[in-house]
C-alpha cells in the first residue's frame, strides 16, 4: 500500500467487511458518524463486499485535518468520497449516501461518471430549505435556530468531552473511547457542517446525474417531507422512487431489515 | 403507586418509532393539548420546535437506538398557539430479551430559566471570542501587560515585528524587552502616545510608535495595560523622501534662476528693446512648458515623446501637422529633459522664422524628428526639407547656444548642426546610462 493510500485510509477511518460483487460504499449523513451503518452491514455483508468511513470532522476521523474552507461545501466530502474509492481501487462502487451525503455521492459520480456504478440515496434531500415550488421543509430561520440548538447542548459538555474527541486513529485505545461517544462531534466542526448541510441547494446536481439512482423515503420523515422524493424522481434523469415501510429520517437504524431489502434488490439488479 | 400526572416533568411512553403511546398531564399541558388522545400515535417530534424537530430525528432518535438512553437535551416545546417552552430532555430505551427495543421513556424537565441563563453565558463566551480573535488577528501588535508591566498576552503581529513568541516575553517588563529599559510611565498616567527605536530579537532596530491605555474594569481599577504598537519603518523612509524632495526644490529653483538669468541677459543684448518683452517671454513660456511636464510625471525622468509634443504645443495646427516624430520610448533624466527641451522649443521657434515652418519654405516643407536609442546611445536628429535659401546666422545669439554649447555643456552630450541648401540638420548624440 502507498503511503497517499494508508494516509486515506487512515484519515477517514476507512473499514472494508464483506464479500460478494459489487461493492457497496456506505456513506453516513449530518449528525453522526459510520456506526449508523451497524445494524445494515450483517445483513448484507454475505452478499456485499462492504465500505464505510467517517466523513472528516465526523467519528474517528483525523479532525486536526478538519479545514472550513476545504468543507465549506459538499465538494470537499466528495473529493474525500473519491479518494477513497481510489485508494481502494473500487470498481464501479455503488454508493449508498444517507440524507445530505445522497448529495456528497451525487457530486462524487458525477465527477467519476462511469466509474461508479450506481447511486442509492436514504432519505436524500437537494435542498432542506424552501425554494419557491420547491418544498424542502424548512425556511432559513428554522436552520439558524438550529444552530442555536446545537450550540444549547454544546454548551456542557465540550471541554470535558475534547480529550476523548481528540483521538487519533492510529491509537486504538482512543477509538474505544469515540465508539463509547456515539454521534459525538467536536461542537465547532458539528456547527459548521449543520450550516453546510442544511444551507446547501445541490438541486442541478442531482439533474445532471446519469447514474440509476435508488431514492429511498421513509414516511413521517420530518427532515425530508414527501414532496421532495417527488420532485426527485420527476427532476431526475434515472431515478426510481421507493417508499420504505418505515418512518422516521434513519430507516438504517430503525428498521435495517427493510432497508438492507431494497438496497440488495437494487444493488443485485445493477449488477445483473 | 404515585400519580403520574401530578409529576412536575413531563412524561412519556413512545413506541420503538417514537410515536406517543401515554403522556401525563404536564406534558399534555406544556405542549399546549388538551386530550392525550389526540396525541396518541403521534411522533414524539411533531411537539417540538422546527430546529428541535431536525435535532430530535438527526441526534436523538440515533442514540436512543443506538446508545440507550440520552441526558440533558436542551430543546423547545411549541405549542399549537406558538408559545415556546424550553425544557431538557432525558431518555431511555427499554429493551427485550433479544435486545431489541420495546418502548422509549422520555422525561422532560422545565428548563427555561437555566437554558436563558446558559445562552447568555453562550453570547458572552461568543463575544469574548470575538475580543481575542479580533486582538490575534490585528495588523498592529498588541501587548497586554499588569500593573507592574510584566507582559500577559503578546499577539501573532508583536512576534512577527519583535521575534519573540509569547511564552519567551511573558512575565518580563515588556520596556526592557523592546526599548532596553526606557522607563518614563507609570500605570496611573493617561493614555500615553510615544515613538521609540524598538529592538528585533536580531538586535535590528525597529522604528515603532506605541500608545499604551490603562485597562480599567467597572469598578474604576487599573488592571493592567494594553500597548499597542505600530511599526513605522515606512512612515519614517517616507519623512526621510520628503526632506530630500526638499532640498532638491531649493537647489532646483536656484538653477531656474541662473537659467532666466542667462535668457534674460542674452536676449537683451541679442534683440531690439522693443522685442524684448515678446522674445523673453516666450523663451520663459518654453521653460514652464518643461516644469508643468516635470510635475505630471510621477517621477523625475520624463519620456522623450512627450517632452517633444510639449514644446511644440505653441505651434498652429498647420504647422504642427508638418512635423514627424520617429523613435523608441525613451525616459530622460529630468535635467537632460529640461534642457533638450529648452533646445527643441528654440528649435521650432527658429523653423517658424526662418526655416520649414516659415514663409521662405515651400508647401511641402517638413520637420522629421527622429531619435534612437542603441547601447545606451541616445542619438536624436531635427531634419528640416524644402526650405530655400538656407544660411548660418550671422551670430551666435543665446537662442543658437540654448541648441548648441550650453545643450552639450549642460547634458554632457554632443550637437552638429549642419545648414543644407534643402533645411536645417541638427543633431544631438550623449550615452545615457539612466535611460528606464
């Protein structure tokens, strides 16, 4: 392995289980980190080699490399999504993004065009704010006063919290730490990336997509209402809308065995 | 057993999905319902605020399912009417045997005093981070020192200016660190305004202006002071620029005297009394043609072109329209400048009276300016044609030495001039080491 190579892998605390063809790269969404993963990867890891990292900023990622401008947009995350997929030397991966991260895997494969294989998007959203037609469920207010929000429950725990945040990944005894910190995010980092996630507009991104695309909603969704996969599978060049029997905005979490269903229906339908 | 709705919290009983399964009467109250009914099947989240709603789905929910339980949430209650109300929120999942959840029981606690009161901790801590940043990033340097004048803080701009970080000057008197002990404050004086020769950590001398200010809390205490330094290195190189620029206004203007003196001295022996004024006066015009040149040119050289089409300003459009100019650009020293432009201004006066500009000459008489410049040779040449009946003047007037001894005296430079029978050739050749 190259050093460029160990050093992604490194960086973004990449773990590869699973065999099986095509290859899956699991992406978490906004608040959390790869463990949202944990409860879909045993069931499909007999059919799936599987892929899941931490987005830098997130779990056990390297955050001294976290830089505001570098992740001030999508772009950044994606850029990091293609590296990885070349450290590892993927073959046409399909990559499964939850919620803002549809739109990180989005920006990737239309970067690598044919170098990956398809797109499948839990619970996606282009845009979380309203847009004249568009519905994205919010309006900008709502999203400064979540910020306040994180900021209110940030506000005790910081300093305390910073040496167990500060590990690296290269110190397992650190990683023990962040696993018993689940969704724990440095509250700086976590702030700027509510910001980046919820002020982001990537609807001419996912148009310009040609990749099939698997666009899974759940009901009762109160981060992505309904009228968005919609306009998804209407605006999109290839996109198949899938209402899950689930609710909620994690499906992964909550309900795996549905969710773990339609990604290996898809999945095994782009491979044949 | 306790009656669950006489408990000061609000509490509820969720499905595994978070939907509301039983809810007591504080809760029902804080959210502003008036029937548990209403509320049964409902998400949790629909209770809360918008921001609280995306919290609760992105973080909440996650490690209840994930972790077990949560503590201490802060987040918002809205009501059907608006009103808000800020509580903390404690949760726990309850799980089977085979460790899958049954049910989640949230407890939710009124929290709005103390939430008020940390977000008001939260704006002070902002602002205070607003103050530090806003002194790391100063352009100037800023040095923070006790009452005794023992440095506390020293930003990024003193260690780039001085060379000393932070941890080398603190709790040292920050005078004998930049002004080797040059004591003449105390910390009960004023505001105070200085300039000083600094020390670089090199031993390098930094000019500085500093202006230090008691920091004095609410109560009227001197704490400390803040010294604010500047680098003035550039202001002073600056002061020394413009006494030079001073001294040479004097020893020019000195020169344009002994110059008008000359012109006025040759040309009253040179013309009748009653040309004087008009001879003179012209002569003097050519020489202020040349300084309102010198002045609209930023520095003190001057280009060739331009000096020319100065001097010729004086002349109708006809006969203007007669002369070619032909040559590189070429930047003059400004006293090269003045006085090849005094020559050329004596030069177009002569053509208008006697040579291609005059009436002696034919309709298609030209003037061909043309210079080169080649090795740091600058070689420049006035060529009259069509002119008849060209001869030497009989004497050599002040107006032949503005084109001839005085030029070359003054420049350094050689000049010819040669009377054709077609027109004048004049020519004028010096190196030039200066040229831009």
């Amino acid at each position: 392995m190259t050093t460029a190579t160990t050093t992604v892998l490194q960086r973004h605390d990449v773990r590869t289980t699973g065999t099986g063809h095509p290859t899956l790269v699991l992406i978490h969404g906004y608040g959390c980190d790869k463990t949202m993963w944990d409860s879909v990867i045993p069931l499909l890891k007999d059919d799936f080699r599987i892929v899941t990292y931490d987005l830098l900023g997130c779990g056990a990622s390297d955050i001294s490399q976290y830089d505001k401008v570098r992740y001030g947009t999508l772009d950044g995350h994606a850029s990091d999504l293609v590296d990885v997929i070349d450290a590892l030397e993927l073959e046409q991966p399909i990559l499964v993004g939850h919620s803002v991260s549809a739109m990180t895997a989005t920006l990737a494969a239309n970067r690598l065009g044919d170098r990956v294989g398809a797109v499948v998007m839990v619970c996606p959203s282009p845009s979380f704010i309203n847009h004249d037609d568009y519905v994205g469920g919010f309006e900008t207010q709502d999203i400064d006063a979540l910020l306040e929000t994180l900021d209110a429950n940030y506000l005790g725990w910081s300093s305390e919290m910073a040496p167990a945040i500060m590990g690296t990944p290269d110190k397992p005894e650190h990683c023990e730490r962040l696993t018993n910190s689940f969704c724990q995010a440095d509250p700086d980092i976590a702030r700027h990336f509510a910001r980046v996630t919820f002020r982001a507009d990537h609807r001419a991104d996912v148009q310009a997509l040609t990749h099939d695309a698997l666009v899974m909603q759940c009901r009762d969704d109160v981060i992505v209402p309904e009228a968005v996969g919609l306009w998804m599978e209407r605006n999109m060049q290839a996109a198949k809308l899938f209402t899950l029997d689930a609710t909620g905005h994690c499906p992964h979490i909550s309900y795996p065995r549905e969710t773990s269903d339609a990604i290996r229906q898809f999945a095994k339908g782009q491979a044949g | 057993m306790h009656d669950p709705d006489l408990i000061p919290a609000g509490i509820v009983r969720c499905s595994p999905d978070a939907r509301i399964e039983t809810v007591n009467a504080t809760m029902l109250r804080w959210a502003g319902r008036e029937s548990a009914k209403a509320l049964l099947g409902r998400p949790f989240y629909s209770l809360l605020s918008p921001a609280g709603r995306i919290y609760f789905e992105t973080h909440i929910r996650p490690m209840l399912q994930v972790e077990g339980h949560v503590q201490e949430i802060a987040l918002e209650l809205l009501t059907p009417g608006g009103e808000r109300k800020r509580i903390y929120l404690n949760g726990q999942a309850e799980r089977g045997d085979a460790g899958e959840i049954k049910a989640l029981h949230l407890a939710c606690f009124s929290g709005g005093h103390r939430q008020s009161y940390e977000r008001e901790l939260l704006r002070q801590r902002r602002d205070a981070e607003g103050y530090v940043a806003l002194v790391k990033s100063s352009a100037d340097a800023i040095i923070n020192t006790d009452v005794d004048h023992r440095i506390v803080g020293w930003n990024a701009a003193a260690q780039a200016l001085f060379g000393h970080t932070e941890a080398d000057v603190k709790g040292q008197d920050w005078r004998d660190v930049l002004l080797g002990g040059a004591r003449d404050q105390s910390v009960d004086s004023a505001a105070l305004r200085a300039e000083a020769e600094a020390r670089h950590a090199s031993g390098e001398a930094v000019a500085v202006e500093y202006h230090s200010s008691p920091i004095v809390d609410s109560s009227g205490d001197t704490l400390g002071l803040v010294t604010v330094v500047r680098d003035i290195r550039q202001r002073r190189a600056a002061e020394e620029t413009i006494r030079a620029l001073n001294q040479e206004v004097v020893h020019r203007s000195k020169n344009q005297f002994a110059v008008i003196h000359a012109i006025a001295r040759s040309t009253a022996r040179h013309s009748k009394p009653e040309d004087f004024i008009e001879v003179f006066g012209n002569r003097l015009n050519a020489l202020s043609q040349n300084l309102s040149l010198l002045e609209s040119q930023s520095s003190s050289a001057l280009e060739l072109s331009a000096l020319i089409e100065a001097q010729l300003a004086h002349l109708g459009e006809e006969q203007r329209a007669r002369i070619s100019l032909d040559g590189p650009r070429v930047t003059l020293v400004e006293r090269i400048a003045l006085y090849l432009g005094l020559a050329i201004f004596e030069l177009s006066t002569n053509a208008l009276k006697y040579g291609a500009l005059s009436q002696h000459s034919a309709t298609d008489s030209q003037i061909k300016i043309s210079w080169s410049y080649v090795y740091g040779q600058l070689s420049l040449r006035w060529t009259e044609t069509g002119v008849s009946g060209v001869r030497a003047p009989s004497r050599a007037g002040f107006g032949s030495r503005l084109t001839g001894t005085l030029l070359e005296r003054s420049t350094g430079g050689t000049v010819e001039v040669d009377y054709r029978p077609g027109g004048l050739v004049w020519h004028y050749e010096r190196a030039m080491e200066e040229n831009a």
